[in-house]
C-alpha cells in the first residue's frame, strides 16, 4: 500500500499504532483526528514517506518527523504547536512545502499553532512553499535568503513590523502573501 487516508476520523495517537509498520507509504492522512501525540520513534519505518498530512489534530510536537528524510509535503496546520527545534527539521532536506498556517475564522479551539518565531528551515535548500500565516511570528531571520527557491510564502495575520529582509526576493520569482 502506498496511499492510506485516515483523515476525519476519531484515531488518538495511540490509535495509529496499527499502520506505524507500513514501510511502502509514500503519503499518509491524517487529518482532522484527536491525535496529541507521537512518539519520536513512530515514523522510523516509513522510509518512502514522501507526503504527511497531519492538520487538525491536538499536536504540541513534531519531534517525530525527525526521521522522514524523503518528506516532500508536511502539513501541520491547526494543531497546537508552538515551537518546533531544530533537531526536529534537521533531516528534512528535501521538504518542498511546509504549512503550519492556522484557519482562525473556521477553527475556533483554543490550542492552535502559535509560532513565536520563524521554524529551522533555511536549511531545506528546495522548500517552494511556506505557509505560516495567523501565528505570532513577529520578524523574518536574515536567513530567509537561503531559500533561493522559494515560490510562495504566507505570512499573513503575524504580527510582522518590518519586512525589510523580503527585499531580496525582488529578482527571484515568489508569491507573497502577507
């Protein structure tokens, strides 16, 4: 099996322990669950993850994404994340798109992603889209730069007060939304 869809489903954390052993996933959701927590070790088996979508869960970590080298899409908006470390993106070299954008007008609990500043990723050297709009990301890192082939980039509803860095996208083609 290489697609298995468990979005909008009651599954926990606990719950998912029965498709942690499928090695030939390439993309995996589970979307809008009950799911708070992962243990670091879950997706270790799943060497050809290539999609992960895990949006609308009750998510505090991400630790355990750490393991996902082939990881192209990650999806993790609408949970409750407030901070990500570096350790946690370290392998994710290949990632393209990364969203941790929250729905404020459709999602009303009260544990959503609260980013206080930029995640690890100037290092993921192909990432073409990232989504990190409603956090309280209040700067953009000089680094941003590093990421010579981002396309699309959502900022929007932060709490920005100078967008100064963005300047260097000028000669690059990128979409931003702020």
């Amino acid at each position: 099996m290489t697609f298995l869809n468990l979005s909008n489903n009651m599954l926990s954390g606990k719950g998912i322990r029965g498709i942690l052993l499928l090695d030939k996933l390439g993309l995996l959701n589970l979307g809008n669950n009950r799911i708070g927590v992962i243990p670091d070790f879950a997706f270790v088996k799943m060497v050809n993850l290539k999609c992960l979508l895990l949006n609308n869960n009750k998510l505090e970590s991400v630790e355990f994404v750490s393991s996902l080298q082939q990881l192209n899409t990650l999806v993790l908006s609408n949970n409750a994340i407030s901070s990500i470390s570096k350790e946690s993106f370290a392998h994710l070299t290949k990632l393209r798109k990364l969203s941790l954008f929250i729905l404020l007008p459709l999602f009303t609990r009260s544990g959503h992603n609260q980013l206080h500043e930029f995640p690890p990723v100037f290092h993921m050297t192909d990432l073409k889209e990232l989504n990190l709009n409603s956090n309280k990301i209040s700067s953009i890192p000089d680094e941003i730069t590093k990421l010579v082939h981002l396309a699309q980039l959502d900022l929007g509803n932060n709490l920005l007060e100078n967008v100064k860095v963005l300047s260097v996208f000028s000669k690059m083609p990128v979409v931003i939304g702020l």
